[in-house]
C-alpha cells in the first residue's frame, strides 16, 4: 500500500514551496504601516488561534459561501457530501489556524483522530501594504470592518493587486491527511474546510489571519490612517458620493411629497448604540473649543437618536 503522504501531491503547484516555507512566512509577518517600531516587531511574532471543531450554526454570509463555493465546482461527489456529514456530526474536534496554515483533528473509523492541514501561500508584505492602503481610502469599507463584516466588493481591491482574497481554486490549497484515502480532499479534509467556513461565518477577519493579516493588524493601521488625516479627505472618501449644497430653507425637506408612504423599520424599544462607529475610530486629529471631535460627534449622534426615538415611541402611541 502507498505511503499516506503520497496523496498530498496532487494539489501540490509547480512552484510551490518546500515543506516549512509556510511555518516561515507565518513568522515574518510584517508591519501593516511602519509608523512603529515595537508594532513591526511584535506582528513578526508567530499567530496561532484556536478554534472549536463545533462553531454555531452556520449564517451562511457571502464571504463564507464564496469560499464554500471552491469546494463545490469540484464535483467531488460521495466523498465532498461525506465530509459535510462529518462536520455536522462533529467529528472535527478542533481547528488551529495561523497565517497561511490550518490543523485540524478530526474522528473517523481508527480510534486516534486523524490529522489534517491545509495551507495556502500568504500574500507578499508589500503587496499588503498596497491592499491596506486601498481599503483605508475607502470610507465605506472602514465602516464596514468595524462592523466586523467583509465589504461585499473589497475582492475589488485583492484584484487591482493582481492577487485574490479567496482562493480561485482548491488547486491553490496545498492539503494533507494521515489517513489511508489516496484521493484528495479526502472526507477528513472536507469536513475541515465546511467547519472553517462556519468560522468565517462568525468572524470574517480569520480570512484576512489565513493570507497574512491579523484583525489587530488591519483595525489597528485604519484607525491609525484616520487618525493622521492621511492621505486628503477628497482622497480617504473615495467611494463616497460628492457633496451636494443643499438648500437654506429645512421646510421643503419635511414637507417632501409622498412622505407619508415613507417605510421605517425604526424599533424605538431597541437598544440605541448611534456612537459606536465614532468610538472605535477614536480621537480625531481635529478639536472644536478644546473639544475632540470624537466628543462632539458622540454627543450629537446620541441626541440625534434620543430625540428620534422620543418622536418615533409617541407615534405608536
């Protein structure tokens, strides 16, 4: 019978590196915008994160069903429908991802767990530089990272580097499993790829720690970007529609026509967080009488949504 490592070879690219390489540039993690020399060193250190072989339940979000999809086109057949049984059975005890790397344990007919892991190169330092820069310009996807959601077009900006977020195809996933099926994926492989995208589910920056890219990282250099005001705030809002001069007079905007048809999905019982955005930029590079922006926007924001809901819960009265 062949050697159980035999099987890896065949999603293994041409050009792909020796075995280690991948342990390599998990551990040379580079500054996201060099504006420190303690942050440089400390995202060198290796990042490891552990996460449970029995996730909630999946959202199904797009960003997890784009990298299910890569499984899918494959027409894997028995084996692909028999590793998502194994995953809704949980059989994957648990998963440990880093940069580039993911290792599983997973049960199956043997009384020790198998052994899977899974990599894919992460993309080069300077190209990240490149792609961090893109998305900070970019107001509406700051806002949406915040949120801890994947802007639906950030692909756009992976492309533009000539690069993809997510693997185009499972070819580029370099994969292994101790057990005695010669075909890969095997069921034990699958199984790990589904719990992993109902991880992705919950938190769509392990995408981001899988190509190179820490959450901490990423947050860390946008809150920094906004904070320098760099680059020009013509050029930070790209993405944002111009500003139009509106008019002096408030009364036409109250008295707009089929108003009254207007739906709202305002809950005025619902917990109000209208700041939440503002806090997580933190202080603004600007002050007003000695009062950081962040302060006057907090507060306006909160008073806004107050007197909003004031108005809106003696309307259903």
């Amino acid at each position: 019978m062949k050697n159980s490592k035999d099987h890896t070879r065949t999603y293994v690219p041409k050009r792909s590196p020796k075995r280690g390489n991948t342990r390599n540039a998990s551990s040379n993690l580079g500054n996201l915008s060099n504006h420190s020399q303690n942050r440089t060193d400390s995202s060198k250190k290796s990042v490891s994160i552990s996460l449970s072989g029995n996730p909630p339940a999946a959202q199904k979000t797009w960003w997890s069903q784009k990298f299910i999809h890569t499984l899918e086109t494959l027409k894997l057949g028995n084996r692909l429908i028999r590793g998502r049984e194994y995953a809704k059975e949980g059989r994957v005890q648990r998963i440990s991802l880093a940069p580039g790397q993911v290792t599983s344990l997973v049960n199956g007919s043997r009384k020790t767990p198998y052994v899977v892991s899974i990599s894919i190169e992460p993309i080069p330092e300077n190209t990240w530089k490149k792609i961090s820069y893109d998305i900070a310009k970019r107001a509406i996807f700051v806002i949406e990272m915040l949120q801890d959601r994947m802007p639906e077009s950030v692909d756009e900006v992976f492309h533009a580097s000539r690069i993809g977020l997510f693997p185009s195809h499972v070819k580029q996933l370099r994969s292994h499993c101790d057990c005695q099926d010669e075909k890969n994926p095997c069921k034990h492989i699958a199984a790990t790829y589904y719990i992993l995208a109902q991880h992705f589910d919950l938190d769509p920056f392990l995408i981001f720690t899988l190509r190179g890219r820490t959450k901490s990282q990423i947050l860390d250099f946008l809150q920094y970007f906004w904070k320098k005001g760099r680059p020009k705030l013509d050029q930070q809002m790209s993405g944002i529609p111009k500003k139009k001069i509106l008019p002096k007079e408030v009364k036409p905007f109250w008295n707009a026509p089929h108003s009254d048809k207007v739906q709202s999905k305002l809950d005025p019982l619902s917990p109000a967080l209208p700041d939440t955005l503002v806090k997580k930029l933190g202080p603004a590079p600007i002050t007003l009488d000695d009062v950081n922006l962040e302060a006057v926007l907090s507060d306006t924001y909160q008073y806004i949504s107050d007197t909003i809901r004031e108005w809106a819960i003696k309307k259903q009265k």
